[in-house]
C-alpha cells in the first residue's frame, strides 16, 4: 500500500515539475521576443564596396645625388619650390672637380667635330643622289625634246591629216566670207552689215593662216640654228649625267655607320661626363628636401635633393584576391584620413595590378588609387581608409548584416511569423558595409526581419525552425 502512494507523489511531482519547466520556458520564451529588434524588408539602391587601407605616394618621386665628388659651389632651389624639367638644381665648383671631368670639355668638342664630319658626308651623300636623279630627269627632258622636232616626229599621220583637213575646211570659210564681203563692199565703210562681212573676213583668214602654219610645222623640220641649240642642250643633259654618275659613285657608300656610331658614343660620354658637375630634375615636381649647402664637400652618391611630383596623389592598396575580381580601372573610390578628420575625399582606380603576391598564405593584388579633389591637407606617407565602389544597384531586396546568421552551412535571417521568429533560408549577392542584396531564398519584401535573434534560438533552433 505504501509502494502505491510513493509512486502516486513521484507521478505527482514530475507532473508538476514538467508543467513548472514549460511555464519556466514560455516565461523565458516571451521575455526574449518582447526584446527583438526588427526592421521590415524592403527593396532599395546598394552601393557595394570593397574597402582596404594604403599610404598616399606622390605621382612620381625620386632622391637625387651627385655622381662625383667636389665642392657645391651653387644651390638653386629651396623645400617647397615647384621646379621644370632639365631645371639646374645645384653645381659643383670647376677648379674642385676629378681630372677627368675637367678634360671632357676637351673630348666634348673633338667628338662633336668628329661626329659632324661624318655627318657632313652623308649630307654630301645625300646632295649627289639628288643631283644624279635630277641629271637622269634632265636628259629624259632634253631626248625627248629633240626626238620631237625632227623631221617625221613632230605629229602623227592622223594629225597631219586633220590638219589637212581643217585647211580645207578653213580655205571655203575663206572663201564664203570673201563673197559675202564682196557683195556689201559698195556700201559706205560705216554700213554695219558691210563692218560685219569685213570682220568675218578678217577672222576666217587668221583661222586658215594659223591651220597652214601648224600643218607646215607637222610635215617641216628645224632650221639649222634650231638643230644646233638642240644637240647642245642634248651634249649638255649628257655630260651632267655622267658628273652626277661620278660623284654618287664617289660617295654612294658613305661613311661607315661602325664610326659614326662611335662617334655618338664618344659625344654622349664627354656630355654624360660634365654633366656630372651638375644636378638637374629629371621630372617637373616640387622639392620636398634639400641636403647640401654652398662649400659642401660631395662624394659620389651623396644625396642632395628629393623631388616629387605632387600635381596628383596616389594610394596604393592591397586587395584580397576574393574580392580583386570586382575592381575595374576607372570605378569611383571614397577615401577618409585619420589626420583629416570629418572630410571624405574622391578618387577613381587608376591600375590594378595583374598578378598577386602571396603573404602567409594570404593572395593580394596591388591596387592604386588616384585622388581626383586632393587639397593641401592630404600629403605623401599619411594612412587612407579606402573605399572602391565595385557596383551600384536600383530596387533590390536588402537584408542588415547583423541580421543574418548561418546555420548548418545556410545563412539565414529570422523573421517574425504569428509573433515567432522563424529562420528563412536566403542567398546573398552584393554587398555594402550595412546591407546585402537577396538574390534567393524565402524572404519576402515586408517581412519582419529580426536584428537581434536570441542565442536559444539559433543554438537548439526551436521553437524556430528552418524553412526549405
């Protein structure tokens, strides 16, 4: 009988502890979802980016140093001062330079006498091609201008006979315009219709006398002082000819290009030489430091100025290769500066580099960023927060990032269903620092998103569960 009422109060108590556990979960339960936070899913514009931190560069920069030794006898330039290209930045003093720097002065002027000799030939050269050809060009002339006034060349049959032919014709115009004149010529000199006749006369025998002199041309042949200024002009075509001929066989092989080859080697030495007493910039930029004064002893290597060019300002930055795939020449960047602070400034990917280098196992590819709105406050060496827009997009359906989570490999986001957080299967696309596109899964546009799902849930996954 005792057995019987123990094992009633055992029931008794289990029954009562599972019914104090479930009011104990519910409780629980309902203060969790009386502290969810939620937003309503809603399609809108993502700007994605892909951000990454870098140094800003000048354009271009360069440290110059002197390439022999001496004393600096000028400076010409001062920090912060803009300067051209080839501008003389300082010398050294002549009487202080190596032997061989004062010498070159010497090589400087023979090599160029030496090179514009050879130089001078192949002018030469060049002058007696021309003239062979023009010789050439002026015997053609002058043949063809002899064979033309001979007897028998000076036209063609069918030329002589239309010639021929026009005087027949020429003889009866003649001819009509002599009678009609005669039938007027009683008439006063000052009868219009006589002054008529009289110059159709006129006209008609001009016409027939120039036809005769051509057809005698055709069928004639030069005069003897004709003949002679003929063979001379040909004599003379001839033996400048052969001149010409001569002189191009004289000179066509010209210098040989091994000497004239050293010549320029010798001339750009003696110039490369001198020019080492002398420091020039070898770009356009801004003097961003000054090393030497007047009276310094320099040695070869001594660095004397720095140069950049600072009219554009770079950021090279690293890109993971997860995301490199994404940046393009071109698409717009923002970037920010510790030490500017509440500014944001613009620029555009100017180069991406095409292989990566590998850092602990890690692939990045260099990016560089060019600073289009760049002010005084920006300068090289300071640390940038960079931000590339990879890709703008219109009415899609965006999702927080706190929001989602991942479980058994699927992200997912919670949404209130009846009061229930209920996680909804989903698939990403782009994304910004905030938001990420939905290009798949269950979600709806004006679902309640939860951003702040209980740790319970997501762990034991009840009383949510994932829908498939």
């Amino acid at each position: 009988m005792k057995r019987w009422i123990w094992a009633l109060v055992a029931v008794l108590v289990a029954v009562g502890g599972f019914f104090a556990y479930q009011a104990y979960s519910r409780a629980k339960f309902e203060a969790q979802i009386a502290d969810l936070q939620t937003v309503e899913a809603s399609a809108g514009e993502l700007t994605a980016t892909v951000g990454a931190t870098g140094t800003v560069r000048a354009n271009q920069s360069a440290m110059l140093s002197f390439e022999t030794s001496g004393r600096v006898q000028q400076v010409k330039v001062a920090v912060g001062e803009r300067v051209a290209e080839g501008q003389e930045l300082a010398t050294l003093a002549p009487d202080s330079l190596p032997a061989q720097v004062i010498l070159a002065q010497a090589d400087l002027v023979a090599a160029q006498r030496a090179l514009d000799d050879l130089l001078n030939f192949e002018m030469e050269r060049a002058q007696a091609q021309m003239a062979l050809a023009q010789a050439r060009d002026n015997l053609e002339s002058a043949e063809y201008k002899w064979r033309v006034q001979q007897q028998g060349y000076r036209a063609s049959s069918d030329t002589i006979k239309a010639a021929e032919a026009n005087l027949v014709l020429a003889e009866q115009e003649v001819d009509a315009a002599e009678a009609a004149y005669n039938r007027l010529s009683g008439r006063p000199e000052d009868d219009p219709s006589r002054a008529l006749a009289l110059s159709n006369l006129v006209a008609a025998r001009k016409k027939r006398d120039s036809i005769l002199r051509q057809l005698n041309w055709y069928k004639g042949k030069p005069t003897d002082t004709d003949q002679m200024l003929l063979d001379a002009e040909l004599a003379i075509a001839q033996a400048q000819l052969a001149d010409a001929e001569r002189e191009w066989e004289r000179l066509k092989d010209g210098p040989d290009p091994d000497d004239v080859a050293a010549a320029r080697a010798r001339l750009a030495a003696a110039q490369a030489t001198l020019e080492s007493a002398s420091i020039t910039a070898p770009f356009a930029g801004t003097i961003t430091l000054v090393e030497v004064k007047p009276g310094d002893q320099v040695a070869p290597g001594t660095v004397a100025f720095g140069l950049a060019d600072l009219s554009q300002l770079m950021v090279d930055v690293e890109v993971s290769e997860v995301d490199i795939n994404r940046v393009q020449v071109g698409q717009p960047v923002t970037l920010a500066f510790d030490a500017v602070s509440g500014k944001e400034y613009n620029g555009v990917v100017e180069q991406v580099a095409l292989t990566g280098t590998v850092v602990q196992g890690v692939v990045n590819f260099k990016v560089t960023v060019r600073i289009t709105d760049a002010d005084e406050l920006v300068k090289p060496g300071m640390t940038a927060a960079v931000n590339i827009v990879v890709e703008r997009l219109q009415g899609v359906l965006l999702v927080p990032n706190r929001a989602v989570r991942v479980r058994e490999g699927q992200r997912v986001v919670y949404v209130l269903r009846g009061s229930v957080p209920e996680a909804v299967a989903v698939e990403l696309g782009a994304s910004s620092d905030l938001y990420s596109e939905v290009v798949g899964g269950d979600l709806q546009e004006g679902d309640e998103i939860v951003l702040n799902p209980p740790t319970t849930f997501e762990q034991a996954g009840h009383p949510p569960f994932l829908r498939r």
